[in-house]
C-alpha cells in the first residue's frame, strides 16, 4: 500500500462535503494537506481540525471559474517549497437542472467546463511532471455516475470530458509509480449532490481516497466510492487492486 505519512496532498473543495471528509481521512492517515477553497475563510475549520491531528496543513484559495486564480494558486503552493505527491481534484460544480433542456444556454457548458474540466485539467499539468521527475506521485480526478440526463447536459459533459483527459494522461505513466485514475463518490447528500441523493457522504470513505493508497501501477481507471463503502482501507486497497484494472490492458 502507497504510504502517505509525511507526504504533501492538494485536495480541492476542501471546505465541505466529500473534499471535508477526504481532508479528515488523508489527516488521520499522517498526510501533510493543502487545502483549497473559494475563499480562506472556508476551509478555517478544517484546517484547524486536520492540525490538532498532528499534520502539517496550510490553506490556499482560488475560483476555479477564474482561471487566473487558479494560476495564481499553483504559483502560491510551489511557493511553499514542498513536493505535492498527492493531488485530489475533488472540487466541482453542477450549474443548474435545465427542464426545458433544448433551452440549455451556453453559459452552462462555459461555466461547467472551466470549473469540472479546465482547471483540474491545469493543475494535473502542473504538478504530473514533477511527480514524474521524482518517480512517485498520486492524482485523482473526481467524475461522475451521471449518465442519460439531458437535463444536465453542461456538468455530465464536463465531468465526460475530465474522463478522456485522465485516462489519456494516464496511458503516459501505466506501470510507473505515478498513477493517475478517477473516483466517484456516487450521489451523495452533499451541497452538490441535494437532499434528495440516496447516499450518505460518509458512504464515500474510504473510496473516494483509495486511488491515492493503490501500489500497482495502474492508471486510468474508474474507481467508484460506492464499491468500498464501510470497508477497512486495507480491504478496499485489496479490492481496486484485484478488481479494477487498467483501460490500457483490454
């Protein structure tokens, strides 16, 4: 199993939600955090809760609607002088259920893109070469079950599109010691997820984080949260290992 005690993990929309309990999993794991909201005063909280466990963390903020602050960002955290082995693209949007779906605007797409596709997009090239430098590294891009709903159509062709952008970096790193594959934390009762989603966040743990514990040197695949849910992180680590393989093998 990928030891993460001592290492540095970027984790996005770290404030709330699925990135809220990533957070606190990664802390308890002996994971030095970057914590990444909107807004400084988001992730206060967290950052106070993942430090009295022990770890070193820090907070940085961007929108990633503004790819300038995401920029911005990158620049702060390589600042720090740390190496960021682990990257947890968690943070996402879904703009608005579209009824009258014809009626979709285009803004949707714009929005939907630069948030679910572009940014994690540009932090995956930012630091996947330095963690091929150094020959180690883990990067999880958060995905989506959705499928089949017209009514969504900005965020699923997003999340779609994140899709090809992660198994096609990973087919670069397949059977090196950097992988890069996708989670899901399935429809969960989150902000994003709304009230009504059948799935308790807690649910998602240990899954949402097991891609970063894989050893075996596989890439591009899809690994959904629900599959783990209330296993101990040795058996989940067991399970995507022996389950899941790699797109690149079939």
């Amino acid at each position: 199993m990928y030891q993460v005690k001592g290492k540095w993990a970027l984790i996005t929309g770290a404030a709330r939600g699925i990135g809220y309990l990533a957070a606190q999993f990664m802390a308890s794991q002996g994971c030095n955090l970057i914590l990444h909201s909107r807004n400084l005063a988001h992730t206060e909280k967290v950052l106070s809760e993942v430090r009295s466990m022990g770890i070193e963390a820090a907070a940085v903020a961007a929108d990633l609607n503004d790819l300038p602050s995401v920029e911005r960002m990158l620049a702060e955290i390589d600042a720090m002088k740390v190496d960021v082995d682990i990257v947890l693209n968690n943070a996402g949007l879904q703009v608005a259920y579209r009824t009258d779906y014809c009626a979709t605007p285009v803004s949707d797409y714009e929005i939907s893109f630069r948030v679910n596709t572009i940014s994690p997009a540009m932090i995956c090239y930012h630091f996947l070469p330095k963690m091929i430098a150094r020959g180690t590294g883990r990067i999880l891009n958060t995905t989506s079950g959705i499928a089949l709903d017209v009514c969504q159509a900005g965020y699923s062709a997003s999340k779609a599109a994140l899709d090809k952008i992660t198994i096609d970096l990973g087919s670069k790193v397949e059977g090196t010691d950097v992988l890069i594959n996708l989670t899901d934390p399935g429809w969960c009762r989150t902000d994003l997820g709304g009230p009504q989603a059948p799935n308790a966040p807690e649910s998602a743990i240990p899954g949402i984080v097991v891609g970063v514990f894989v050893d075996d040197r596989k890439s591009g695949r899809y690994l959904g949260a629900q599959n783990f849910t209330g296993m101990t992180l040795d058996a989940a680590v067991r399970k995507a290992e022996s389950e899941f393989d790699s797109p690149y093998r079939k």
